[in-house]
C-alpha cells in the first residue's frame, strides 16, 4: 500500500491507498513529544551532568544563599518554590546510589521522548509507525492515547488488525495492553473480543504459556459481569456457555453455577435456576454463600 501524509495542526491525514480501495485516515496526534515530568536536578543546580561532589556541594551553597527566601525580600513565594527545587535536586545528587537511580530515570526518559519523536514522524506516512506508537502509548501508560490511535485505525481501515503491520509477539502484546485499557475504562465488550482474540490465538501457538490462565480468569470476569447483569434468560445461557468452555476449576465452576441460579432467578426462570444451583452442589456438595438462594427458591418451588 502506498501512503502519504500530510499535518494539519494536531491532525495528520495518512491517505492510504489499498489494494480495494482508498481513503484517508484522520489522525489526531500531538504536534511534539511532551518529556516525560522528571525534573532536571543538573539544571536546577547549575552544573554538568559529570559534576563531582564537590562542586554539587558548591553550587548547592551558592544557589541555597540567593534564593533563600530571608534573601528575597517581596519575592518570597517565588524564592521559597525555588529554594526547595535547589534541596531537592541537591539531596538526589549528593547520594551516589539515589543520583544512579535518577541518571538512569532520565536517560530512559529521553531514549522515551527521542523514539516517540522519531515515531510521529514516521507516522504520518506509514501506519506501521502508527501501530507502533499504540504499543509505546500503552507500554508508557498513556491508554487514552493508544486507544484513540488505535480506534481511528480499526474505523477507517476494513477488517483492521495490527497483525500485518507489527510481529508476532509485539501484536500480542499490544493486544493485551489493549484489552487491559479496556477492561479498566469500563469497556467490556472490547476487551472480551480481544481477550477472545488472543487466547484463539495462544490456542493455534503458544506464546503467554502460564499467564494465558491469568488472560481465561479476566474474561471469565467480564462473563460473570454479564451473567449478573443480564435481562433474559439465553444471555446468561449464552455467557455460562463461553464460560464452560474455558475449562475453570471445579471450585470456581461451582461458584459460577451459583451466580448463574441467581441471575435465572432474578429473570424469573425458575428451571434453569434450580437446576444451575443443582449443578453447583453436585459439582461442590460444601459450596458457601447459597443458603439465600436455596431459600428462595425452594420457597418458590413450594409456593409454585
């Protein structure tokens, strides 16, 4: 595929033209990099990044006498602001393992800032940048951003995935950070189908091995979620069967049998709640927490 880009402002339009058809993708990225917020202590102090003790201990006392707030008659708000950037930066720089720790932050921070950079500047001609830019936004905590990124790709471009345009392992990835964005805002129906996505895949190659079972045990909750919530009975019939299919312990079956009785019940199907709770003790005779729904379902059997 061939693709242009052109900026306008904080929108980019990537005009991408496929093998079916064209149509150009309006893209909404920030115009420059914003550094991540790790304040400059060297700058604060006045000095090069290789300064000794010594002249950290200098600069410190020089720095700490003229912006002292006594020092700063009518200024003392300002002086004060700046007195304790000058301590802070002064107590990071003077202890050899909290200045490692920091020069290390801050180099991380600008190899961040320097590829993010390089990114958007590929981005607007190749949406594998742009693929790319989503697993950075996620990997650096910024959901929202990959997100929109990401939806802007899904509803301009037919039938998208990041496959194509990114390997193996860096789409699964990306696909996970994706489906945990979702499932954190709120957005549950996105992160089943791509939770769903990723364990079809780990089915066909294994690459998560042991925290595929942690992927199964956060769509299982969304499953539940839409159990408990659900307004008719074939919802909840379709959920507990995605859910059977997961292969879950014995114990947490059971669990779930119970909350899928409840949900029967509470859409008043009274069948396929008895015979949910039937099956949760048959599956755990010692099953906690269902006297209440035993209760008022017997009750109901006997006043049926």
């Amino acid at each position: 595929m061939n693709i242009e880009g052109v900026e306008r402002g904080l929108i980019i339009d990537i005009c991408v033209d496929s093998w079916d058809n064209a149509f150009t993708l309006n893209i909404q990225l920030p115009c420059e990099v914003k550094r991540m917020s790790i304040p400059d202590y060297y700058s604060i102090l006045e000095i090069e990044a290789n300064a000794s003790d010594k002249e950290i201990k200098q600069a410190f006392w020089r720095l700490a006498k003229k912006f002292h707030p006594d020092k700063n008659p009518g200024n003392e708000r300002s002086a004060e602001q700046k007195f304790k950037q000058i301590i802070s930066a002064y107590e990071i720089l003077i202890n050899k393992e909290t200045r490692c720790i920091y020069d290390e932050r801050a180099n991380l921070a600008n190899i961040y800032s320097s590829y993010k950079e390089n990114l958007l500047r590929k981005a607007k001609k190749d949406v594998v940048y742009l693929c790319r830019l989503v697993l950075l936004e996620l990997l650096n905590h910024n959901p929202q951003s990959a997100l929109e990124i990401y939806e802007s790709l899904a509803l301009k471009i037919p039938g998208f995935s990041l496959d194509p345009y990114m390997s193996d392992a860096d789409t699964r990835d990306c696909e996970f950070l994706l489906a945990e964005a979702y499932h954190r805002m709120g957005k549950l129906s996105q992160a089943a189908w791509l939770y769903e996505r990723i364990l079809e895949k780990e089915r066909k190659k294994i690459y998560f091995r042991s925290f595929a079972q942690e992927i199964k045990l956060l769509l299982k909750d969304i499953y539940v979620h839409y159990i408990r919530m659900s307004e008719c009975s074939e919802e909840i019939f379709t959920n507990m069967e995605k859910i059977l299919a997961m292969g879950l312990s014995k114990n947490e079956l059971a669990w779930i049998y119970k909350k899928t009785a409840e949900a029967y019940y509470r859409v008043n199907d009274m069948d396929n709640a008895l015979e949910s709770l039937r099956q949760a003790f048959q599956i755990y005779p010692k099953l906690s927490g269902a006297k209440r729904i035993s209760k008022k379902l017997w009750d109901g059997k006997g006043n049926g």
